[in-house]
C-alpha cells in the first residue's frame, strides 16, 4: 500500500473499522509501514456510534449499554450529506486498465463447494434497498408484525433478512434506521427493528472490540460460564455427530436438519433458529470447545452475513452463555441456557418449516429420529352419524 500511495501522491489514506482480529493486525501493520507524513484514519461506518466511544469497556450486556448508546445517538444518527464530487480526479481515464479479475479471485482463495446463493439473495445496495422497502411496507407482515412474530421461523418475510448488506457494507443500518423512523407507523415494529439493528448489533461490536485475542474461544466467556461447561464437559450425551454429519444434515433431529440446510442451500438462518441449532451443537458434540468450533466454521463458511461480530456472538451467546445469565444447571450445558424440541414446537409450527427442506424429515428418519407431523386445518362441518 506504501508504494501506491507514493506513485498517487496521496496527502491520506482512510479505511473502514472492523472489530474483528485479523482486520485489526492488518491495520496495525499498515500503521507501522506508512511514511510518517501520511496519515491513516479509519472510519468506523459498521456501527452508528463508534464503538470505542460508547463505551471504554465490555458490556455484560444490552441493558448495560442501551444507555451508553441512547445518551448519545441523537449526535450520530443524523441524514447523510450529499456527496460533494472531488474536482481534483482527473477527467481522463487513460491510467486506468481493465481489472484482473482472475487475478482477484485467485486472491480470495474462493470456497468452489459452497454454492451460490446469489438468485436468493441478489447483491448490491439496489437489491438490498428493494428488499428493504418490501419490508418496510409490507401488507403482510414485515414490519407491521416485526415485535410480535420475528421468531416465528415460518414467517420469513416478517423479518427485514437485510443482515448480508449491513455486513458486507453495501446498505447502512443508519439509512435504515432513518428510513423506518421517517414512516412513522407501526411503532412496536419500529421500536424492535431499531433495537436489534442498533443496540444487539453494536453490542457484538463491543464484545469483539474489548476481546480481542478470545472472542472466539472459551477465554472469552465469563467466569461463571467457562467453568459451569468445563464441569460438565465430560457429561455423558445421547447422541453424538462429526462434523461431517451435522455439514450433511444427518440428524435425528428434523428441525435442526431443516435450519442447517437453510444455512448451507440460502446462505442464511432464522435468527431464532441459530439459537437452537448452536444450543444443540453443543450437547451432540464432544466437548463445549469443538461446538463452539463447529458453529463458527459453518457460521462462516455458509452464511452471507458470516465471519462478522454479529456471527460471532450469535454462536457465542447459544455455546458459551455471551451477554446472558446464568440458568438451572443441568448436563452438558452446565448454566447455559437450555432450548428443546419441545419448546420451540410450543412456539411455533414445526412440520411447515421442516417441509421447506425435504431431506431434513428423510434425514431424521434414517437416523432414527421422529418427525413433526404436518396436518392440514379441516374445512366443512362434521358429518353426523
């Protein structure tokens, strides 16, 4: 970077902030190599508060740093300006050649098994910002029911799913958050939506940001947590799966087949359904250290809005008990929180879900497993006999 900003005669150079490790090294090593009388900002455009100034500390949790952020979004979350064009750019394009495209994806190193979900999710900020109008203004739906049946896996267009374009920089949450509060209707949905998109997500920032070295292993846990799983870690477990099995979706388990095959053929997951398919992650595999090992690699290799702070919390909070309490102790979890089969059928239907993706009940019978039965609701009267 140094020499291409000696032959640009560049006065600065400014890069996006990411709380995530190895974005941090990279900065860092910049920072050494650059000639002293260029500087380097770095813009933290991930959040709408920047992370080091909500807070000089990890927060426990989100009624911790609510607060923080409340005292002083009205200061952040303000319209953006329009861009004003820079008339130093020369107006001739001649220095300009035709980008190495091959190169550039010899550089990434790209996953060739990992399918493409590009016509479920089309890039862009265009696509994105269509997807979000539809949600916003949705009849059915959308954000008109966000509060009360965002967890309800069967009801996919209840939630905004603008989770890939907020991670991949192509749609800020500040425009959304703008755009939702600008509509001023439905404002439980609003309230929520602001909620998870502000608060939930700048609190993975903020765990990320103040762990550094250990966001991604069991150091990073709380006291209480760490040491409740390590008692429990040899605990006997009535099913245990490799890593091969639960990538393919053989488990007895139809819904936890249904939700891993959601992540690996959309490149997304519900958001509630994660919960549930880390939670059992850890009680089928051998220890508290592989699960948590086992969610962030599927996390990060399937999903569109993985290997960000967000996914990294989300797997962390399910496995090693991040920004929650300590629950009933129970095996294997320990005081993690527990979720079951049995209390995510009385939340919503099962079977409907499951039928979305077929292997997962053909899966589960194979292994062993039963079922959720998918009834249809019964028209007409009853006949009298």
């Amino acid at each position: 970077m140094v020499d291409y900003l000696e032959t640009q005669n560049a006065v600065a150079a400014i890069c996006d902030f990411s709380p995530l490790r190895h974005v941090r090294d990279w900065f860092e090593n910049q920072t050494a190599n650059l000639l002293k009388d260029i500087p380097l900002y770095q813009i933290d455009a991930h959040n709408i508060v920047p992370v080091w100034h909500t807070s000089p500390k990890r927060e426990v949790g989100a009624r911790t740093l609510r607060p923080k952020i409340h005292k002083v979004l009205s200061d952040f979350m303000t319209d953006f300006h329009d861009l004003e064009q820079n008339t130093n750019i020369p107006s001739s394009n001649d220095a300009c050649t035709e980008p190495d495209w091959k190169a550039c994806e010899n550089y990434l190193k790209l996953d060739e098994a990992v399918v493409s979900v590009c016509d479920i999710n089309p890039p862009g900020a265009d696509a994105g910002m269509k997807r979000f109008q539809s949600f916003i203004n949705g009849k059915i739906h959308g954000l008109r029911d966000f509060d009360t049946s965002r967890n309800d896996p069967n009801f996919s267009d209840v939630c905004s799913n603008m989770s890939p374009y907020i991670n991949h920089g192509q749609v800020s949450f500040q425009r959304l958050a703008l755009s939702t509060r600008a509509l001023k209707r439905h404002p439980n949905g609003t309230a929520a939506f602001i909620e998870e998109g502000i608060i939930r997500r700048e609190l993975s920032d903020n765990y990320i940001y103040y762990t550094p070295q250990h966001y991604d292993s069991l150091l990073g846990a709380a006291e209480w947590a760490r040491d409740s799983l390590q008692l429990h870690a040899s605990d006997s477990r009535e099913y245990l799966y490799t890593t091969s099995q639960l990538e393919q979706s053989m488990t007895h388990d139809d819904l936890w087949n249904a939700a891993q095959l959601q992540l690996v053929q959309d490149g997304t997951m519900h958001g509630f359904l994660r919960m549930y398919w880390a939670k059992k992650i850890l009680e089928w595999t051998a220890s508290p250290e592989l699960a948590l090992r086992t969610g962030l690699y599927f996390n990060d290799r399937y999903a569109l809005d993985g290997n960000d702070p967000n996914g990294f919390v989300g797997v962390a909070w399910s496995v090693m008990g991040i920004h929650d309490m300590g629950w009933k102790e129970r095996a294997i979890f320990g005081k993690i929180r527990f979720m079951n089969y049995a209390g995510c059928k009385r939340k919503f239907k099962i079977a409907p879900f499951v039928a979305r993706y077929p292997p997962a009940a053909k899966n589960a019978l194979k292994a062993g497993g039963v079922i959720a039965e998918f009834t249809k609701p019964r028209g007409g009267k009853k006949r009298k006999t």
